[in-house]
C-alpha cells in the first residue's frame, strides 16, 4: 500500500442464526489479502461481559485459544492464525467485558471529570480507540478485518453494531466495507431456498444506519443466479456482492470457494485498491490432499467435552494438518472418559490406530483417562497426551510401573500419600481465577535421543501453556529410575514439559499446547509424528489381515 495511505477497515457481522461461520469467513478473506500482498490484521470483538473466556465453561463457549502474549481468547482467534499463519496477539481480542473494565477504572479515577458517563460516546469511543489501536499500530496493516460477535439484533451486540456505524462516518466509506453473512435456509418441505431471513437480517442491520455492500450467503448448496438477483434487490446489494458461501468438505476450501466467485477482489475494489491476483497454487494442492487421502486412520480422543467439538477445536485442525503430511484422513473417534470405566478401555479402542488425551480442568473422568492410557502403554497403541493428558500418564506410570498404588494429582485430593502431580510453586496462594495460571509461550530444552528432540528436530522449543499443576520434582528420580524418560525441561531445569515411555512406538505427554501452533502450511511437530506412528500401527494391522489371509489360503489349498 501506499506510504501514507490510510488504514482500510472491513466489518463482518452475522445474522439470522448464530454458528454460521463469521470466523472462517473473515479468516479466509484475510487470507485472500494477504496473498495478494497486503498486510492484514484481524480482530475478535466479542459482546459478553466477561473480561475473556478464560473461565467460562466449554460447553457454554468451546475452546479458549491461549496466545503467545498469555491472553486467554475465543477461539476464532485460532482460526485467523492458523489461515494468516501467523501469531496474534492481546488486542486481537475485544470483549465488552474489556472495555467497561476500563471505562469504570477511568471514572473511579475521576478521568471523566465528573461527566456522565453513557454508552455514547464514552463505551463506542473506547471501541474504537481499540479497533484504531490496530490499525495504527507499529506495524501498520493495509487492512483490518474486524469480526463482531452474535448475531445482528441482539441487544449486547449493540454498542458495537453503532461504534462501526460511526468508523464509516469518520474514516470515509472508500476505507470502510460491511459485510454481512447470513443464512439462506433450504425448506425440504417446500423444495426451495428461502431469502426472507436474509431480507429480514439486513433490514435489522439497516435500522441501525448500515448498509452492507456484500452479502455472504450460507446455505446447503450453491444458489441459482435467481435466488441471488432477488437477494440483492430486496437487500440493495449489487447481484455480483452476493457471495455464495455454500457447505463445503473442509473449512480450507472456504478461501478458494470466495476467490473463484471475487470476493476479494470486490473487497478490493470497493477500498480502491489495485492489486495483482494472489498465487493461491500451494493452498490448492494441500486441500486436493485434504480431500483425497491415500489412506484413512482412527485416533480415538478420551475427554469429557467431547459432545462440544468446539472444546477441542485446534486439536481437530491439527489432526487435519498432520493428516495432510501423512497422506492420510484422520477420523477422530470420540470417547468419553466417563464411559471407560463402565465399559473398559478396549470395547472404545480397539480399532484406533492412536489415542490422544486433552488437556481439560477438574477430577470428573480422570479415572477414566488413566485407564485408557494404561491401555495405550502396554498394548503399545501410539499415544499423545497434552497437559492435564500428561498429568494422567504420569499417574498411571507411577500407579502401575513404580507401584504407587495410591498415586494422584494434588489438583483432585488434597490429602495424598503420594502428589505425583502438585501445584506449582508460584500458583500457591493464588485465589482468583481469571488469567492466573501459567500463560502462554515458554522455553523448553529437549533431552537429546528423544522422540520429541527428533519431532522438533531442535534442542530448544517455545510452546504455549495453560496450566496451574505439575510434576512433583520429589519423584523424578523414582520416575526415571522405573524407565519413564524426562524429555524436555524448562531451562532453570525447575519444570518437567515432556515426559516419554521408551520401547513403545510413540508415547510422548506434554505439559503445554502443541496443538495451538499447528498450521495447515506447517503442521505442528509433535502431531506430524504422532500421526505417522498412527500410519505405521495402520500399516502393521493391515500386513498382518494380508498375511494371514493368505496363511488361510495355503492351508486351504494343502487340505484340498
């Protein structure tokens, strides 16, 4: 862009249903933007009251996407990095809950000098403060993609709905674009494709003084040039600003699909931008890969969000990443841990070719857990674990290796013979529990000749945490001594990261997140080997199903 241009703002906003896919959406435009060699930056503004959600239940709002900076944000946010294949940071993140915190800070303060303070202009103010705090930061991004959260209408959205109405205002309306993505619902009783919530969604967006220049419609299938000539008459948007954004197999066609009909470059022209086409041939060839896998593996995932996949959202995407490397399609089998116990850990796995333990909070199924992964070690089935996953290998090593019969983790029962887990030292006393915990990205030295040194193919690694407990260093030596290998240690030596059974194909735990760096273009380490480990089980089952098959033909031909 040119020095001295000013910084270009689109807005996303949703309506109708909430879950229509804002994030991949504004993620795959920025995606679009940046191939074509703009800088692009992208936030998050989320209208709930919580300062971020950090402690807010799984079931309620799905996975909390940890940043490098420690910030604790929603999970679209791992959406923007894993498509702009960059790390974000604090700001990307805006919630409500931020900006009356610091609204009511300043009058406390007397900031306002006695003034009333109200919505307007004080809370849209600080909107925007926020939202042109990106745009005119050190780096100074060509665009800005900002994303407001819920669905236009709702009551809490509001203020951010008017502060973005006020940004077209006052930056021009050649540097600021809406989009609008919606639902167009197919009624199998009647045959057809319905435009009215569309209609009825723009109309409330309109009430609010914004007029969308593009509309992206989600839907089942693709949408006749009719349904979009009518969708656009009765929205008042151009027939060639309405974008189809039809199902597709993987989220990462969702760019080439907004290419192949223009989005980009009608985000483009409307902000007078003149730029080349971007070279999209790499990200073409690895969704190819996506959709037509060589092979196909089960990974089975034993947790306890596992009827909300939005829990475990980076590690799905991740399992995509890896399974790309692999040429293979990873099918996730979902196992609660609370069903382990009932019906045992091989009526779940037997079939998996790998097992993957999340992280997670609180002792609700960790029975269970520990008994998948006693599985997992001695029938040795590949197997990943991932910060509370490794608290519970820990366990089961020392439960039914050592022979602590009564070993457990100081974060379930206070009173233990024997705290294989404990509190960390800097967390004691700590009593609030919004964004106290160890947060975001550390150093982590490997042990050389490990499987994960191998993985990184480094000594050294940086990785993002999430976690409040650890190994008790009062049993490393029985733990070692008894074969358990300590992969990787913070660099003061203070803090176990990595822990790895030897004479298995692949049995690594970590304390920290490797799924929340993982890239399509770059898939995490720890995964792409994981993943190959779950390959090699897959390779093994299958030649031994060929050989013995033909043992049977032999001797049927002998008998014969």
């Amino acid at each position: 862009m040119s020095q001295g241009m000013a910084t270009k703002y689109v807005f996303v906003t949703g309506g109708v249903v909430s879950a229509l896919g804002k994030g991949i959406s504004s993620a795959s435009l920025a995606f679009l933007l940046q191939k074509r060699g703009l800088t692009v930056q992208i936030v998050k503004s989320d209208p709930y009251l919580n300062v971020d959600p950090g402690t807010m239940n799984p079931f309620q709002h799905g996975e909390v996407f940890v940043l490098d900076d420690g910030s604790e944000t929603d999970l679209d946010l791992g959406h923007y990095e894993r498509f702009l294949n960059k790390s974000l940071q604090k700001q990307n993140n805006v919630t409500t809950g931020q900006i009356y915190n610091t609204i009511i800070t300043r009058e406390r303060r007397g900031d306002y000098l006695g003034a009333t303070v109200q919505v307007i202009p004080h809370v849209t103010e600080e909107i925007k403060s926020r939202w042109r705090g990106i745009g005119r930061g050190e780096n100074h991004p060509d665009v800005v993609i900002i994303e407001i959260g819920g669905t236009v209408g709702d009551i809490e959205s509001l203020p951010f709905i008017e502060a973005l109405r006020q940004m077209g205002l006052e930056e021009g309306m050649d540097n600021v674009m809406y989009l609008h993505l919606t639902l167009v619902p197919y009624i199998a009783a009647a045959g057809e494709f319905k435009t009215k919530p569309t209609q009825h969604s723009v109309r409330e967006l309109r009430q609010n003084g914004i007029q969308p220049q593009a509309l992206l419609c989600r839907s089942t299938a693709p949408l006749s040039d009719s349904i979009r000539q009518k969708i656009g008459l009765f929205c008042s948007v151009p027939t060639k600003a309405v974008v189809v954004a039809e199902d597709v197999s993987t989220i990462y066609e969702v760019p080439l699909k907004y290419h192949e009909q223009e989005l980009d470059q009608l985000v483009c022209e409307h902000l007078g931008l003149d730029l080349g086409q971007p070279d999209l041939t790499e990200w073409t060839a690895l969704v190819e890969r996506i959709k037509n896998p060589q092979r196909r593996i089960k990974i089975g995932i034993c947790g306890k969000y596992v009827m909300l996949k939005d829990a475990y959202k980076s590690i799905i995407e991740a399992f995509v990443h890896a399974g790309v490397h692999n040429d293979a399609e990873v099918d996730l089998v979902w196992v609660s841990s609370e069903d382990i116990k009932k019906g045992g850990a091989h009526k779940f796995l037997h079939d998996c070719h790998g097992l993957l333990i999340p992280g997670g909070f609180g002792e609700r199924g960790v029975e269970g857990k520990i008994e998948t992964i006693r599985y997992a070690r001695e029938n040795k089935l590949p197997f990943l674990g991932i910060c509370l996953g490794m608290h519970c290998a820990v366990i089961e090593f020392a439960r039914n290796v050592c022979k602590l019969a009564d070993a457990h983790s100081f974060e379930f029962y206070r009173d233990l013979k024997h705290p294989v887990i404990h509190l960390m030292a800097d967390q004691e006393g700590v009593t609030e529990l919004g964004g106290t915990m160890r947060l975001g990205a550390y150093p982590c030295l490997l042990k050389k000749g490990s499987r994960s040194a191998a993985a990184y193919d480094s000594e050294e690694i940086s990785e993002r945490h999430r976690h409040r407990y650890e190994l008790n260093n009062a049993y490393r030596d029985m733990l070692t001594e008894h074969g358990l290998v300590l992969a990787g240690t913070s660099p003061d030596d203070r803090l176990v990261e990595i822990v790895e059974v030897p004479d298995h194909p692949w049995f690594v735990s970590v304390q920290f997140h490797p799924e929340l760096k993982s890239r399509l273009t770059n898939p995490h380490p720890l995964f792409r080997d994981f993943v190959k480990a779950a390959v090699n089980e897959y390779d093994r089952r299958l030649n031994q199903q060929t050989e013995g098959s033909r043992t049977d033909g032999d001797v049927r031909e002998v008998s014969s």
